[in-house]
C-alpha cells in the first residue's frame, strides 16, 4: 500500500479532525456567518441621511436580496441626484417623515448628522419602523439614553445599532479564541487610529458648509465618538467589560482652520484589570488603525480583515497549530487568524495558502443581513440597542476626557438602560 499523501488530500480529510479539536478548546474554524434564506419577501428600506456613508450603505442594501430601497431621503437636494442611479425605483424625499407614512417602508436606516439622531429614532420608532442607527447614538449620554429607554419600550421593533464591528466574521471568530483563554492574562491593550484628513467639507454657501463640517465643531463628539468607538467596542467585547476610569489629553496640530475639535487625541482607559491606551489623529496615515492585546500567554494583533496571534515563549501548545499559517510579525512569528477556514478545508484547501485571509463578505454587508435576518425571522441583532448604547456611553466619556483633560470616572450604571 503506498504511503505517499497528496497534500491537498490530507487538508482535505483533516477538516474534520481540525473541527473536532478545536470543537473540544471550544473553538470552531473561521467562516463568515452563514445565515439561512431569507424569510419572506424582502425588507422594504428607507434610507435617511445620503452623505458618501448613507450612500455606502445604500449600495450595500441594493446587494442584499432580502432588501429592497423604497425610499431615500436627504435635505441636501444634490446628495439625492447623487444616490438616485443607486436607489433603483425608490421614491426620493427630502422630508423623512415622508418615510414614515409609507407602509412599504419596514424598517428606517438613519445616518445623518449624530446629534440629528434623537428626533428620528423616535419619530420612527413611534411610526412603527425597525431602526438601524448609525453609531454613535448621538452625541451626549442624555440624547443616547432616550434613544435606548424608546427601543426598549419597544421590543417588538428591531433596534440595531451601527456598530458593524459586531458582525465582522474575522472579529466573531477571534473572539470564541479570546474567550477561551488563549491570551491569558491581558495586561494591556494598545490601539490606534491615524488618517491624514482634515474632516473639513467645501460646499457653495456659508450656511451648507456649516450643515456639512457638524464633526468640527461644539457638540460633536469628536475622534473618540465618530473612530474611537469602534476599538472601544471590539475591546469591551473581548474583555467583557467597559471602561469605568478614563483619562485624555486632546490637541490641535495639522488642521488650525478655526475648527473647535481636536485633530489629536488620547486616552487611557482602564477596562477591567486591563489598561486600555487609544490614540487617533487627523494628522498622519502612518500605522493605519489595529489593536493589539497584550496576554501572559500571547498577543493578539487585530485589524478589521487580518488578524495574527503571537504566543509568549512559555506558553503551552494549543493542539491545532500545526494546521495554522504563519507569518513573520515585526520580529515575531504569529499565527495567521484565517477567516473562512471552515469553507477552504471543505474544498480540499490549506488556510491561508489556497484563499484569501479576508472574509468574503465585508461587515457592513453582514450587518445589514443580521438587521434583515431579525426582523422577518425574529433573531436577536447582532447589536442590539444595549449594546450600542454602552458603546455611545464609553466612546462620549472618552470625548469628555479628552475635552476637559481630567480624570473622569463611569460607575457600572452609566452603562445600564432601562
């Protein structure tokens, strides 16, 4: 009998074996989530708020076969020419509560302005509408508080908030390895966010510049509240808990255009018996945006497509690394967190090597079918409005550190809505 094993073939019949190892670690193999066809026919949209991300997210839903765009709504009568060759037949309106009239509209996306947000969320909830909010939830605790107390009130109605984070399938993935302890003792958690832009948009009139640079000035809730919560809550997911002291220093340095928010920030937040130091800036692209947590027993590099696992010396084997791609990181050698691995074994493929590292569907995309996949069969968001709301609670006491510079302390409450 001969002996001689088609590489192909071995990674082929080894899935299983791999499933079931790391089945019994309480880990499963990489894979976008795959979620059964839709139920019913398909959710009918409405789209508030057509700047260039409600127009990202208006070319996401028209790839969806469980959404169809009904309407489409901007004050901003160019922005509406603008979206209309994505829009198909929607009806274009520049008065939301149009939306809300229309029975074929199910459920409202709102990406306008955050400190817009209160108004709209509640006139839609009170229409009877599914909402999806753009994160944050608005732009002070009090605003983002009514929103939450509304959509509990209000469980029947799906509530999801805009923290696609949530549904990135190399995030959900990672995070089954986290929570078994493969990091250990997570010491600290060092992240950043660094892109050269001003933020400032030119527009024809005084009055529609200010309609446009709303993020630049008082009441905004600056890097921390439109970046910074992202990262705050992929680490409070792993970690299990939020920051309850937070320290920030915030600065102007490439943009002196007479905007009123910092083009610099950082904080330092302790999240549990972690340290969490977070830092943003308009200034530099240098470094891009990850995060990294630091364990005794190894340490995780994430970015929103990559993700590498790099192991102290000491620390003890986990059984499936010799199926794992490695690769060199800085002067370390990390395991390649493979998304859709699953998938690639089935295929007779080795992880990493046969396919691309990146989830074939992007987050927003697996959002916006989680926020379809509640409504008609009824399963819980992937971010519900607690959720969203403990992120809005965090990344705003962040902006109120790095606004005032002090020492600012949450208490567990904060982070609870009725």
């Amino acid at each position: 009998m001969s002996t001689t094993y088609d590489r192909r073939d071995f990674f082929k019949t080894a899935g299983a074996t791999l499933a079931l190892l790391l089945s019994e670690r309480g880990l499963t193999a990489a894979q976008t989530p795959t979620l059964e066809a839709p139920v019913g026919p398909p959710v009918g949209f409405g789209v508030i708020g057509l700047g260039p991300w409600g127009r990202d997210i208006l070319a996401t839903l028209g790839r969806m076969p469980g959404a169809r765009v009904e309407m489409i709504c901007d004050t901003y009568e160019p922005f509406l020419k603008r979206s209309a060759p994505s829009a198909g037949r929607a009806e274009a309106v520049t008065d939301y509560r149009r939306l809300l009239d229309s029975s074929a509209v199910e459920a409202v996306v709102i990406a306008t302005p955050t400190p817009t947000h209160k108004g709209i969320v509640a006139a839609c909830l009170s229409a009877g509408k599914h909402v999806y909010c753009e994160a944050p939830l608005a732009s002070t605790v009090e605003d983002a508080r009514a929103i939450g107390e509304t959509a509990a009130r209000l469980p029947k109605l799906v509530f999801q908030a805009g923290l696609q984070g949530r549904a990135n399938a190399l995030y959900r993935h990672v995070s089954q390895f986290v929570k078994s302890g493969v990091l250990g003792d997570v010491a600290f958690v060092n992240a950043q966010w660094n892109k050269k832009e001003s933020w400032r948009r030119a527009a024809a009139t005084p009055e529609r510049e200010h309609e446009l640079n709303w993020r630049l000035l008082d009441g905004s809730p600056g890097l921390m509240g439109e970046v910074g919560i992202h990262q705050i809550d992929l680490v409070a997911q792993y970690l299990g808990a939020y920051p309850t002291v937070i320290t920030g220093f915030g600065s102007l340095v490439a943009w002196t255009d007479g905007r009123r928010v910092s083009d610099t920030a950082v904080c330092v937040m302790d999240v549990g018996r972690t340290r969490l130091n977070y830092r943003a800036t308009l200034a530099s692209s240098f470094g891009n945006a990850y995060t990294v947590f630091q364990g005794s027993n190894s340490s995780l590099l994430m970015k929103e497509a990559q993700s590498w696992l790099i192991k102290e010396s000491d620390s003890a084997l986990l059984g499936w690394e010799v199926y794992a791609r490695k690769e060199r990181v800085h002067d370390e050698t990390g395991i390649a967190m493979v998304a859709d691995a699953t998938k690639l074994l089935e295929e007779g493929k080795e992880p990493g090597k046969d396919g691309a590292s990146a989830p074939e569907k992007p987050p927003l995309l697996l959002a916006f079918e989680s926020f379809a996949d509640s409504i008609r069969a009824g399963r819980p968001p992937v971010c519900g409005v607690r959720e969203g709301f403990r992120a809005t609670v965090a990344a705003l006491k962040a902006n109120q550190a790095v606004l005032s510079g002090e020492r600012i302390e949450v208490a567990p409450a904060e982070y609870e809505v009725a």
